[in-house]
C-alpha cells in the first residue's frame, strides 16, 4: 500500500490504479472456481493434443470447443506455455484434471491477458479531456473512470473468482470504441471485426458499429440540417471496410471452410437446442416469461385445470440447460428471440442513423443493442450484463445523467452475479467487494458533478430529472450539500 501512495504522488497513478487490481486479483488465485475452469483446460487440451480437423468434432468431455476460431488459436497457444506446468492437463482423457500448477497456469493466464484491457482503459482515459480546474487528482474524470473499469467488481469476480477470460476481450472492444472517438475509423473496424471471432457474444453489439460508421464513415458530410448528404458516399471506404471484415474472417473460417467443417461450427457457436434460459436465469424478459409460466400451471393445478399427467417433470422452470416447453404459455423459439431483439433495438439504431451525435451517440446506441439482446436474447448468460455496464462506465464521467443511470444499473447488474459465487467462503468477499465498488461509484460521481440548485431542477420539462440526479446529488455528511468548483455544463467528456 505504502508503494502504491507513492506512485499516485509521483503522478504515476495509472500504474498504481492497474498494480493494485493486479495484486488483487493474485490474491483471488485459491478461491472458488466454476466448471469454467474445466471448460477452458479441455479446450487447451483440445486444441493442443488434436489436429484442427477434429477442434469442433471432439465430444469426450461435455465441455466441446464453442467459441470462433480466433480463440480456439488463443487456446493453442496458451497450451504450448502450459506444458511446462504441468504436460497432464493437456491430455484430453484427463477429464476434471486438477493440480496446483494447473490451477496457477490458468488463473495466471488471465491475469497477464488482461494486461490488454489495461491498455484500452489507459487509450479511454486519452479520449477524456481532464483539465477541470480546482479538482484534486482523485476527483479528475479520467482518474474516476480508470477506477469505475479496471476495478470493475463483475469483471473481477468473473474472472478471476468464477473464472473466464472475458478482460482481454472486453480489452478489444474498449480499445475499439476509443479508436472511433479518435476518429480512427479502420482501426476500429478491424478490433471490432477481430473481437467477433474470439466471441460471438458481440454479434450483439455489431449494428452499433455497422449503422455507425456507415453514417459517420462512408458518408463524409451533411447537410446544415445534420441529414445525410447522400451524394458524399466514398465507394472507397465501404470497399476498405468490406475488406477488413472479409480478410479477419477468411483468416478466421477460412482453414475450416477448407476442411468442408464450416456447417459444423457454425453449430457449436450456436446451440440453440441449449433452451431459451441458461441455468442461472439472466434478469430479463424471458426470467419473468418463465416465472409468470411457473404460476399459472400451479394456479391451474390447483384449480383442476391442468392434468397433471401431461404436464412435463422438466420444465423451463427447472433450471438446467436444455430445451423444454412452456407449461400454459406458448413456448418461445430463438426466431421470436431474435425478433424481439431487433424490434427492441431499433429505435437506437434510428436515432444513429438519423440524428447522429457523433461518438456518444454511438457509445449510447452500443449499449442499447447490449441491453436489448440481455433482455430479449436467446439463452443470454447473466454475465452478459458487462456488455453494457462497461462502456456505460465511460458515459458516466460525461453528464450527471448518465452518471445515475449508470449507478443503477451496475447496482442491480452486479446484484445479479451474485449466485455466481455460491459457496459459502466467498460470501464475504464478494459483499466486501461489491460495497466497496458501489460505494466508490456513488460517493466519486458525487464529488465529480455539481449539485444543481432547487431552481434550476424546477425550470426542467418535468421531474423525471431530479430522479435523475438523486443519486449523484445527495449531500454529504452533516446534511450540507456540495458546493459547485465550477461552472454548471462544463465537463467535456467524450465530446461528440
């Protein structure tokens, strides 16, 4: 600790933010982890003790290869490291193989990926103007924003708790959003187009970046009214553009489109006969779906209305992976999913399209189409939340606004990880670390944002404003409000 306040007086406090999480998370190397852990042993072993014809044949273990390429090759190459850890948890027999060389492997192979996602915060913090006069380091937007990402309290407990390798991929996607504010437009591209095939999970978010930088990229001016005007179109850009994402994944699909293996990846990365709900239910639409389900059966039971001998022993309600019928209300297939999800997610991408706000707006449509496809997504993970709790982390040091919004949604979302962690020993660590996180977010985004005076609030078109604010804007303690260092509007962060 000592080292670490000197670091954040000599003005290295970046350093200091990311070798204090690092510590941390070394800390967090003997606790719980999930079948995850085995997951990801049996895909090194997969990866490196077969030949790549038979990645997406083998079936020994339950836990088959089920991500793109990209990390079936992140996989090989961790495994030619491993080797010198231990040779036996690269033998694909070994099944729920343990020892603690494994276990220091693995849960340090996480540890220096993340020195990726590192790097995309510090590449964040850049897009960030921080000369705010009268604030104290501590109380500076790129500082409150270095902390709301690299501590992160469900990207750590994730990780390394629960363990996944979720830091250096969202690593990729923060590092592409900051290249797009930089107005780096292909470098962005390519990041994003790469992150698709480590995880497909971010298929989610691709019509933020499509709808994005065909309005703001292919189209090189506007009207005076912010319409598009039409005849700016550069052939040249959409060309380049189609190109970037044509060559990652011909490198990507490629080899196995080869092979004639194409079909069969494809369905490994989408399973859809996995059900409508992962075993831990996400808090979305479909949990209420499923829960509403639930009571009616039980309410016609009662009620004689049901016969109880035609009535499924499993259930969506039963909480295992696999595909089952809904009870009374009519069963729910990964085509109504989907349906709902782009209905839910195009009045975002509209708003993109027709009023473009330049970066922000896009940052703002990115993180509507990852809580669209939380809430209405098929067989959605609660982990996916981060989709959207992290970039809105960037949004938060902008407006006060989006600071409560944030405050919210990181509160409940984080709530939601918790059946993660299930065993008793880390029940203390991850209240201790959640109350912390929260705590920081709450008092932090406070101190960075002026309270607004009665007055003004009043002037508004109506009250949903003071809701707002209410979080970022209680007083501090001996009931006296903060006063404002400086001009209300002020804060030019991630400007459009």
């Amino acid at each position: 600790m000592a080292a670490l306040g000197i670091a954040m007086g000599g003005g290295n406090w970046f350093s200091a933010l990311a070798l204090g999480v690092t510590l941390l998370k070394c800390l967090l190397i003997p606790t719980y982890h999930s079948t995850d852990f085995e997951v990801h042993r049996n895909w090194l072993a997969i990866t490196h003790s077969l030949p790549v014809s038979q990645w997406y044949y083998e079936a020994t273990s339950e836990w088959t290869l089920d991500y793109p390429p990209f990390f079936a090759w992140f996989e090989y190459a961790l495994s030619h490291v491993a080797k010198y850890f231990d040779q036996e948890m690269l033998n694909v027999r070994n099944l729920n193989y343990s020892s603690s060389r494994t276990l220091l492997f693995q849960r340090f192979s996480v540890i220096f990926t993340d020195a990726l996602f590192v790097y995309a915060v510090h590449e964040c913090c850049k897009c960030i103007d921080g000369k705010k006069a009268g604030k104290e380091l501590t109380e500076k937007p790129k500082f409150i924003l270095s902390v709301l990402l690299l501590w992160n309290f469900g990207l750590l407990i994730v990780d390394h708790i629960h363990f996944q390798y979720n830091g250096f991929l969202f690593g990729l996607m923060l590092l592409s959003i900051a290249r797009l504010f930089q107005k780096r437009h292909m470098e962005g591209a390519f990041l994003f187009a790469v992150l698709l095939h480590f995880k497909h999970i971010y298929l989610y978010v691709a019509p933020a970046y499509g709808v994005y930088l065909l309005r703001s990229y292919c189209f090189t001016a506007n009207k005076p009214d912010g319409s598009i005007r039409w005849n700016s179109f550069s052939f040249v850009r959409v060309i380049s553009l189609g190109l970037i994402v044509f060559l990652v994944s011909a490198l990507s699909l490629g080899p196995f489109l080869a092979l004639n293996q194409l079909p069969q990846v494809l369905s490994r990365l989408f399973p859809f006969k996995r059900g409508l709900c992962h075993a831990y239910w996400a808090p979305n639409f479909w949990a209420l779906y499923n829960a509403l389900d639930k009571v009616l059966s039980i309410i016609g039971l009662e009620l004689k209305l049901l016969d109880p001998n035609k009535i499924p022993k499993a259930s969506m309600t039963s909480g295992l992976v696999q595909q089952f019928q809904h009870t009374v209300l009519p069963s729910v297939t990964p085509l109504a999913t989907l349906i709902c999800t782009l209905i839910a997610i195009l009045p975002s991408v509209f708003c993109l399209w027709f009023k473009p706000q330049g970066p922000r707006g896009f940052l703002r449509c990115l993180i509507l189409c990852a809580l669209s496809s939380f809430l209405f997504g098929w067989h959605v993970h609660e982990k996916a939340i981060l989709l959207a709790v992290l970039p809105m982390s960037l949004l938060s040091v902008g407006k006060a606004g989006d600071a409560s919004i944030f405050l919210i949604l990181t509160t409940t979302g984080h709530y939601s990880l918790f059946p993660l962690l299930f065993t008793a020993p880390e029940l203390p660590t991850k209240i201790l670390l959640m109350l912390l996180f929260t705590t920081y977010s709450i008092s932090s985004l406070r101190t960075l944002f002026s309270v607004p005076s009665f007055k003004k609030i009043k002037e508004k078109k109506d009250g949903r404003d003071l809701v707002l604010l209410l979080p970022v804007s209680l007083p501090k303690q001996g009931g006296r409000a903060r006063t404002s260092r400086e001009l209300p509007g002020r804060c030019t962060a991630f400007p459009a």
